[in-house]
C-alpha cells in the first residue's frame, strides 16, 4: 500500500528495478519499537558527564551522546566504516582517524573509515554515531539487545555496497552544501552500509489531512527524533495466522528518540510540535531513492 499524494515527490518513485525479496506470508511481524532515550538510564557515562544511550535495529547501531566538551569517543579496530550525524543542536567536534583529522562545527554528515578513530568533543551538546552491526560490542550493549534475540527475519540482511571511490577516507559532507531543492527529497547520503535522510526542520505540525501511508516490503525505517514531538503510526498486515494480528498503533514521542518500523507494516509519521525535526535512516541503502538520483554523495559512494 502507498498512498502519496500527487503532490508528494515520491509517488515518482520507480518500484524496481530490483524486486522484493520473497517472504512467506506466515513469517512473523516485529513489532515496532518506540525508544526515547530519556526514559532510559544512559549505557554509558563519561568521567566528565556526559551520557550515551545504545540501540539497535536490525542491521544497525545508534549511539546517542548528551557528550561534555573534552570528551572524547573513541573505536579501537573498528571493522568497517561509521558515520556522525551533527544536526543545527550538535557539538562541535574534531574527528580523527589515522593521520586524517577534520573539524566540524555545522550540519552535517561525517564518514569515518575502518580501524581506530575518535571523535574530540569541542562544546557540550549531542552527538550521534551510526554503526553497521558489525560492531558487535555495540550490539551488545544496546538497551533493547532482547527484541532482536530473534532476528527479524522480514528484513534483508546488509551486503555492502561498493566500496568508495578513492578507498576508506575520512569524509565529510556539510548540508549546507546541499539545501532541501524542489525536484529531490530530503538530503540524502550513502554508505556502504547506511542510507541517511535529514529532513528538514519543520516551524508547523504537520498537516494531519497531509500524510503519507506507505509500506516498504523487506527493510526497516529507523526514524530518529531530533527535535519536537512526533506521532507515527502504525498498521500490521494480516498473515494466515490469525493469532499474530497486531492491532494499530498511534503513540507521540518526543525528542530524542527513534522508531523501529519493521517491514512490512504501514506507517506515517506526524510532527505535532511547534517546530520538529527527523531523520530517517535505512540500512541497507535503498534502491528507490538511489535509483531516483536523490543521493547527494553518489559520486563517490556507487550504487550496486
């Protein structure tokens, strides 16, 4: 089910050319996980005060920082690359790996290479950091490690895409290099492992007579809450097995947080605050918004 509006850029978006992967219709649903990390005890806490809170999805990990100036986080054999996401609110930081080293103090979206690296806090304010899963002490350490005790078997594992042009650097990608533009959605980037959206920081609620219910068919939507109050809701597809059926959902959560929407239900998101933000991250990347030519770093992260 897609119900885009004429209006709605994405009711262009081509089907294909790669189809779904094929899932018995009797494999269960995940439900959705609604995690706002206040209402969670930190998973870590720095000598300086600051706070990180972990959680997963299926094929990623986000580590969430409230981090303190002078703080500094660090990986150690890090198996494959990682991405910061530095929104309007962030820290200044200074990112070092190997003998490369960038400091960022504005929008925008930072990929780091496999192997050691940190990230040097320069003013207090959150932090984020995007892990595939391979990071398994990451994994782990995640406050809601129990829902994948089980694997979502729904979703498609993460083969990596190609690997970049000009090999595993430091990269970084300022937004403000790439406005929101008419013609294209959002502000999206890709790795070999992540796709990431920054919408844009919207100054209304979001009209509710304005929604876009959509499903997607055999990947999960990581939809993390920066800013304000958002509502997503939530419809789960009926399989043979009448016992499974899951009612709708309907919660508001604040910031931050994120929603774990698992495939293949359908779902929307309604900003209901004064002023909001969110981001939506998938892993794998997606075809569709590849496809489409939205990604804005393509050249240098190809498609597979």
């Amino acid at each position: 089910m897609t119900m885009y509006a004429a209006d709605d850029i994405r009711s262009r978006l081509a089907t294909g050319p790669q189809p779904a992967r094929a899932v018995d219709p009797s494999t269960p649903i995940k439900p959705a996980q609604w995690i706002a990390f206040h209402d969670h005890e930190p998973t870590e806490r720095s000598a300086s005060g600051g706070v990180t809170w972990i959680a997963r999805a299926a094929n990623l990990v986000i580590a969430y920082s409230e981090a303190r100036a002078g703080e500094v986080l660090s990986r150690t054999g890090q198996p494959d690359e990682y991405t910061v996401l530095l929104t309007s609110d962030s820290a200044a930081v200074r990112v070092i790996a190997g003998e490369q080293s960038a400091e960022v103090d504005e929008e925008a979206l930072v990929v780091v290479p496999p192997g050691d690296s940190a990230v040097e806090v320069l003013s207090d304010g959150p932090v984020i950091r995007l892990f595939s899963t391979e990071a398994s002490d990451l994994v782990a350490a995640s406050l809601n490690a129990e829902a994948y005790a089980e694997p979502d078997l729904r979703a498609t594992p993460v083969t990596p895409w190609p690997d970049p042009v000009g090999g595993f650097v430091l990269r970084v990608y300022p937004l403000a290099e790439t406005p929101i533009a008419e013609g294209r959605f959002g502000r999206i980037f890709r790795t070999t492992t992540v796709m990431v959206n920054f919408l844009a920081e919207e100054p209304a609620p979001r009209n509710p007579e304005k929604l876009s219910p959509h499903h997607h068919d055999d990947f999960e939507q990581i939809s993390l809450a920066v800013k304000g109050r958002f509502v997503h809701h939530i419809r789960y597809p009926w399989g043979p097995d009448s016992t499974q059926w899951r009612a709708d959902e309907s919660r508001e959560i604040g910031s931050p947080s994120i929603c774990v929407i698992p495939p293949p239900t359908v779902h929307t998101t309604q900003g209901v605050g004064e002023h909001q933000q969110l981001i939506d991250i998938f892993s794998p990347p997606r075809d569709d918004f590849s496809d489409a030519g939205w990604v804005l770093n393509a050249e240098e992260y190809p498609a597979r």
